[in-house]
C-alpha cells in the first residue's frame, strides 16, 4: 500500500517547483541539490535565480557566469541542469518587444516611468517576472522548472502579485497576463511551491506562517517540507544519553585517553546532543502544525559547499522522496470546508507527519 | 579571582588545563580592546544595523539599546520586524510607530517603536502640506496608499525619516535602527534621493502644465509612452498617476529639504554603521559587499557583530546557554566536570557506557562517534573563525563575537545576555 514513490515521478509532478523559505535557511543550496537530483532521475531541468545568479555557479563548481541567457550547470549521466537568471526590467524588455513596443520599452526606464507606472500598479515587476516562468513552462523549455525564489516575506507577496494586479489593471494585456499566471499557481500540476526551513524557533514559525497565507492568500499548492541541516545521528551521542569516553577507551582498548580529551569529547557531545534535542523539538511542532511532509536534509558541518556536497544533499533528498508514501494526496492545510479554525486535525497531523527520514542514516 | 569555580576544584580534570590554555579566548571577546561596543554607545547617537537576513539583526539592535539603557542612556530601538517576537522578548504586549517605554531595572530608560512605513509617511504628509484638503487628497489617492509597499526603497528611507523624527525630538541619547533586509546597502543610503526624484518625475509634471506649454513640451515620444502605459495597463493608470502628482503640487520643496536634513543625519560623524553578520559564506560575502558600499559612500563601517560563533570545544569553551529558557544541554549527562567513574554511572541511568552489557565493539564504535563529533565541530570551529577573519581584515572598526546561543532569544533575559556579551562583559564558563 506504501509504495515507494520514485524520484522521477517526484520530480514530474509539476512543471514548476518554487522554492521559498526565511533568509540564511539555505534556500539556494536546497534549489541546487533538487535540481541535481531531478537531472540524476533524468530530468532536464532548468534552475531560474531571481535577479541574480547567486552562489549556484558555485554550487555546482561551474566556472561560468550566467545571466539572461541560460548557462549549463550540471551534466550527469541522465539528464542536466541549466541556469539562467530572470530580472523584471529584462522580463519588461521581452515583453513590450513581444508586443511591438520596442520602441518606448528603453525611455520607460530612462525617464523614471517605469517606477511610477509600478507603483500605480503593485506587483507588475512580479507578474513580468511570474509572466516568464509561464512562458517557460508553457514553451516546455524544460522538464522541470526550478525558481529559487525571494525570501519569504517577500515570496507570500511575490506570489499574491497577480491577485492584487487584477484588481489595479482592469482590463488590458497586463489582466491578461495576470489571468493566465493566476491559473498557474492554482494549478498543482503546473506549479508547487517547497518551503525550506532550519529546524529552529524563528525560521520554524515564519515558515508555518507563509505556508498558510500561501494557501489561503495564494491558493497554491505546496510540496513537501525541507528541512535543512538536521543532525544526522551519531554513536556515542544520543539526545537521552552521552558516552562517558574515559570508559569507553576502557572497555574498548583497556587504555586511559590522552590529556584533555575526554573533556573535549564530552563537550562537543553535549553541544551536539543540546542541539539535536532542539531540532527534534522543532521538527515535532513543525509536524504538529503544518500538515506536510516533511523531506530532512543532513547537517554539514562545512559551509564551503560545492558540487560534493550539492551531490550529497541531493541523494539525501531523493531517498528521502522514496520514502515519502506516493498515494499522499496533494496537501490541503486546512480540512474542508476551508474556512474551518482548526488548522488540522489530527488525523491530518499523523497522515503529514513524515516516516522518521531513514535515508539520512549511515 | 584566580581560583577556579567550585565544581573544577571538586575534579581538577586533565581538561583545565587547556580550558586555562593561551587560546581560550572567551567568546565575546571584543578584540584588543575588549569594552566591545561601550565607546560606540558613548561616543555616537545613532546606530545603523545593517547585514543579511537570518544574522540576528532584530536582536542585535534591541540588545543594543538594552546596553545603553543599562549604561545609564537613554535609548530607542527602532525595529522594522513585523514579528511578535521582539515585543514579547521585551515584555510589552504591542509595539507602535510611536516609542513605547520598557520598563526594567536599568539606570537610563529604553524605549522601542516598530516602524510603520506608511503611517510614517502619513505624518510628513500632514506636516508638509498646505491645508488639510491637500493631505487628505494625497492620502486618498490610490498610488500613494501603494507607495510605501511598491515603490522600492521607501521603507528604508522612512526608517531613515523616524531615525531623523527620533533624534531631532532630543529625546534620546542613542537611536538604534534595525535597518530592512534588503540586498544593497545604499537602498538605505540611495532611499531619500530615490523618493525625491519620484516626486520630481519630469514626465507627468509636463503633464500637470498649461494645456498648450504642455502640448510643445511633450515630445513625441513621450505621448507614444503614455499611451503604451494605457494600452498595456489600462487608461486609469495614468489618470492615477496624474491624480498624484497633482496633490503633490507644491509639496516638493518641504519633501526636498527634509530629504536633505535625512542624508545629512546618515552621514553625521555622530552615525554610526554597524554590520551584522554570521560567520557562514553567505553572510561573509555580503558584508563585504556592505563594507565596500558603505567605504565608497565614505561611511566606514564603525562596528561588526558576528552572531553564533560555534564554540572551541578543545579550548574548554562552552556554549552559552540563554538563561531561563530551560537549556537541555545543562540536564544531560556528561556536561558535569569529571568524576570518578563509579559516580557518573550512578547519576546516568541511560548512560550507555554505564550498561554493564557494553561490548568492546560497541564501546569503540561509540568513542568513534565522539571523536568524529568533536573532530567536525572542531572543523568547523576553524573555518568559523577563517570566514571571520577573512571578514576583520576587510572591515575593520570594533568586533564583538557572540556565541552560538542555545535558543532564539525570546525574553528579557535572553537580551541581557547578548547585551553583556557586546560591551564584552560576559565570559563563557570555560573561562
């Protein structure tokens, strides 16, 4: 009944993911390791970065440095991941050239119009740019559409743009435009958004947070929950428990420990095992209160990430997806009818709550 | 005070040693000079925070303002996050765009305001205009009510414009501003001239002149623009937008000497930038960035934070653990100072090294795993202080280092400690 759900079909679940989540979560390096992962299920994928490359060319140690059009990032035996990056005064550029404005499209920026034209109309730097993921999506450009999109308060109103755009324009090709974005977001075959998250306090309710005004303001569907840089078990150190080092070198070689380092040792198992025992407590309240799985990636404890590490992410992140229970509905937060309180029950609760993440085990 | 604390002297453990060690720097030491930010409370009255999302900017201006306030100042937090959080850590139950008293033992008073961008523009609004008809047609209009929210910069430059109202009041002693996330540093800088040139847009105040001096001073071009405009995004845009700049007549001049007093209050010797960072590539690269930016607006940045240092296990630090929260590091085994064996098996009952069924094999895999741990936090610890350096040499000015906490700040004791720890009167207990 629990059949694995495979990568591939993961990844294939809708044309367009995009990832959000509270700045420092590491909503960037997630992006790269989802993308490695589609590409090594045999997806062609393609990463857009939000007004700038970013760390991806890094990411994916590749020398290159991208911009409106499209570099390759990754070439794996199955399939690839190509970046390129999207900036609402290019997606304007395209667009009134698109439709014959080339003419005005430079002396709009030059003249200071543009800016007052986008504040008469709020959120018409966003549809340009939600404008263009469409257009991608529609043109199958790729198999799988990545956008590494802004932190999150600015993604809730990213992604409300084309709402608050509908009541501004009333009529025009811009309404247009807003119309057929809007059936994008609501369309989960086409769109989802992933939130990434730290299992800790601050990033932990800003995440429950959006994930509901998402829903209710945006009506988009979400993915499954990433946890970012989860402690991946360790023997020795036990959230219940620390080994005493002293008798462990006792019993393990009948010899005493150099100077100082039991005390080292016990120190950083306590650190560890105070931390670990935060981030259970976090991911339990996440579980609790956001009905969706959840997908943990594991702790590293450099920050000098490159492709080996991307690499490593991205296995952690396909086993987890096999793990995940593929007859899972599309998540709704709240039960129906949709202006219940209750945020879920606990049926709901249990359903969400992911199998402990055995693919980051040893 | 060169006798160690009393749990030490009961088991002078092989480890004090290098806890007395010649690196064990305490981690809130502050540099060379170690009053951490004490001068820069004394000697400035405004403090700018500025640094990348997620590096605990909230928290450090509150901290901020919590030592001045202890340092017998008075001082005004001015924060910009939305979130319950810095009031409750506070104690009050709402913070408004007026200053809000918080009450504490402390010499001088501490007061806070949570930045309300539009309101803020509301009140210049009603300070500069003519008449009350004039502001309320202003207010009215649909593309002011956007402004704040879709003009880019406006929120920095209205945190720029309370910063101003705060400290022209004479109110204060210190002003410190929690400064908004954004990408580029001079957004915040750029912000009173970027508004100013909105209002002062050429095109739509041809528009606002005489029919027929508008009909020649309108190029061609410029009509074939204003048209696109309503053909792409309908005709009342650019009613709108001439709604606008309509009301505005005659505000401009009051608008542009105000931006004027901003830029030069920004720029004040009295101002002082200080840059939040956490010790991770990302935060790194950007306070670089900030640093450059803010050299090349001839704003040096006067202080750094680095927030969530892990500790150096090998050195004896230990991590601080934010008081009253109920740290669970302290409840574990383990964490006591040494003792004979026989006494820590009787007060760990799941220890596992205390199971008498422990197999030579399990024992060696377990102390892998210890070692392991400490050798990967002992990794990242050096490249912690690498990226950290990589940083001082950069932006110089005065660096204060804040440990790795064991939870989010989230009352007044949690900002104690962080306050302590930035005018660098707070060891770790490896010390």
């Amino acid at each position: 009944m629990c059949r694995p759900m495979e990568r591939a079909r993961f990844c294939r679940q809708s044309k367009v993911l995009v990832v959000g989540g509270k700045g420092g979560v590491g909503k960037t390096t997630a992006t790269a390791a989802l993308a490695q992962m589609a590409a090594d299920a045999g997806l062609d994928v393609l990463v857009l970065g939000l007004d700038d490359a970013g760390a991806l060319p890094a990411l994916f140690g590749a020398d290159v440095s991208f911009g409106y059009d499209e570099a390759l990032l990754y070439s794996g035996s199955a399939g690839q991941v190509r970046g390129r990056v999207i900036t609402p005064d290019d997606a304007l550029l395209e667009y009134l050239i698109d439709h014959g404005m080339r003419r005005v499209a430079k002396r709009l920026v030059s003249t200071g119009v543009l800016d007052v034209v986008s504040t008469a109309i709020p959120g018409i730097r966003e549809i340009l740019v939600l404008g263009k993921v469409k257009q991608l999506e529609r043109s199958q450009a790729a198999d799988l559409v990545l956008l590494d999109a802004p932190a999150t308060g600015h993604a809730v109103r990213f992604l409300t743009s084309a709402n608050g755009l509908m009541d501004a324009a009333r009529g025009g090709p811009l309404r247009t435009q807003a119309n057929e974005v809007v059936e994008m977001l609501h369309d989960p075959g086409r769109l989802q958004v992933l939130l990434v998250t730290l299992a800790e306090e601050t990033p932990v309710n800003e995440l429950i947070e959006t994930a509901f005004r998402l829903e209710d303001e945006v009506g988009v569907t979400l993915g499954p929950v990433l946890v970012n840089a989860c402690y991946v078990p360790v023997s020795g150190v036990g959230r219940n428990w620390i080994g005493d080092p002293e008798m462990l070198s006792e019993v393990a070689t009948g010899q005493s420990l150099a100077v100082g380092e039991a005390g080292a040792l016990r120190r950083a198992a306590s650190f560890r095992a105070g931390r670990e025992a935060l981030q259970s407590e976090q991911v339990d309240r996440l579980s609790t209160s956001l009905p969706l799985p959840q997908l943990r990636l594991p702790y590293l404890f450099s920050d000098g990430i490159g492709p080996r590490q991307v690499a490593e992410l991205a296995e952690a992140i396909g086993r987890a997806v096999e793990a995940l229970d593929e007859q899972q509905p599309p998540a709704n937060l709240r039960p129906s009818p949709p202006d219940s309180h209750a945020r879920a029950s606990d049926d709901e609760a249990r359903r969400g709550t992911p199998p402990p993440a055995e693919a980051m085990l040893p | 005070m060169s006798e160690p604390p009393a749990p030490d002297a009961a088991g002078p453990g092989p480890e004090r040693t290098d806890a007395a060690g010649p690196d064990s720097d305490g981690p809130a030491s502050a540099g060379p000079d170690s009053g951490g930010l004490s001068a820069l409370l004394r000697d400035r009255s405004i403090v700018i925070c500025c640094g990348s999302g997620g590096a605990g900017k909230t928290t450090t201006s509150a901290a901020i303002a919590l030592a001045g306030a202890i340092a017998g100042l008075r001082t005004c937090v001015v924060t910009i996050d939305p979130a319950r959080r810095l009031a409750d850590a506070l104690g009050v139950g709402r913070l408004t765009n007026e200053p809000k008293r918080i009450e504490g033992s402390w010499s001088g008073e501490l007061y806070a305001v949570m930045l309300d961008a539009k309101r803020t523009f509301d009140d210049l609004v009603e300070r500069y205009s003519a008449d009350p008809e004039q502001a309320e047609r202003i207010l009215g209009n649909r593309l002011y009510r956007n402004l704040t929210s879709a003009l880019s910069g406006t929120q920095e430059y209205m945190a720029a414009e309370k910063l101003y109202e705060l400290n022209a009041s004479g109110a204060f002693d210190l002003v410190v501003v929690d400064t908004p996330p954004t990408r580029n540093a001079l957004d915040f800088l750029d912000a009173p001239g970027r508004l100013t040139r909105f209002l002062e847009n050429r095109v739509f105040r041809l528009l606002l002149m005489p029919t027929r001096m508008s009909l020649k001073a309108l190029t061609v071009a410029t009509q074939a623009l204003l048209r696109t405009i309503s053909k792409v995004a309908g005709s009342e845009i650019v009613e709108d937008a001439m709604a606008f700049f309509r009301a505005f007549e005659g505000m401009e001049e009051g608008f542009r000497e105000r931006a004027r007093g901003v830029e030069a209050l920004l720029s004040d010797p009295g101002t002082a930038f200080l840059l939040v960072a956490v010790p991770r590539r990302d935060s790194v690269v950007e306070a670089r960035f900030f640093a450059d930016r803010l050299a090349e607006a001839h704003q040096p940045v006067a202080a750094l934070v680095v927030n969530r240092l892990h500790p150096d296990f090998g050195s004896g630090e230990v991590a601080l653990s934010v008081p009253g929260t109920d740290p669970p590091i302290r409840d574990l085994p383990g964490t006591d100072p040494p003792a004979s064996s026989g006494e820590v098996a009787s007060t760990r009952p799941a220890n596992l090294a205390s199971r008498p069924e422990l197999s030579p094999e399990d024992a060696a895999r377990a102390l892998a795993g210890m070692r392991k741990n400490l050798a990967d936090f002992q990794a990242l610890a050096d490249e912690e202080r690498a990226y950290l350096a990589a940083l001082e040499s950069k932006v110089g000015g005065t660096v204060v280092r804040v440990p790795y906490l064991s939870r989010d700040v989230h009352d007044l004791a949690g900002l104690l400690l962080v306050a302590g720890c930035l005018v660098g009167n707070v060891r770790s207990e490896g010390d």
